[in-house]
C-alpha cells in the first residue's frame, strides 16, 4: 500500500451555513467527503453511490486478478 499525504484546504458552502476542513490524511479526506455527501444527497442516496464506487474497485480488483497484473 502506498502511503499519501494530503495538503487540502476545503470550504464548503450551502444555504444556512459553511464549514472549513484541512484533511491531512486519506482517512480524514474521506469522513469529509462522505460527511458533504450525506448532507447534500440524503443517507440513502450517498450510502448508494459509496456502494457503487466499492463495486467499482471490487471488480477493478478481479480484471487485475484474472489477468495477471495484480
């Protein structure tokens, strides 16, 4: 595994309100964005397009397999 330093600074804004957030790892990059997901699409519909993206990397991850590239 690769590790990855993060050197953000996010503003994000809506109607009633703003946040500020400076992620310094992957870990806390996601909770942010899955956090902004929630509030903007609801829990149902963000926890559907995070299961679309494992679905995603699962089948990346057989493709590799299968041919022999993992």
């Amino acid at each position: 595994m690769t590790t990855v330093s993060i050197d953000a600074d996010i503003k994000a804004k809506w109607q009633d309100g703003h946040s500020s957030y400076s992620p310094s790892s992957t870990e806390e990059l996601a909770i942010i964005g899955i956090d902004l997901l929630v509030r903007d699409l609801g829990t149902e519909a963000a926890q559907s397009f995070i299961e679309q993206i494992f679905e995603k990397h699962l089948s990346d991850q057989k493709s590799e397999t299968v041919s022999g590239r993992e």
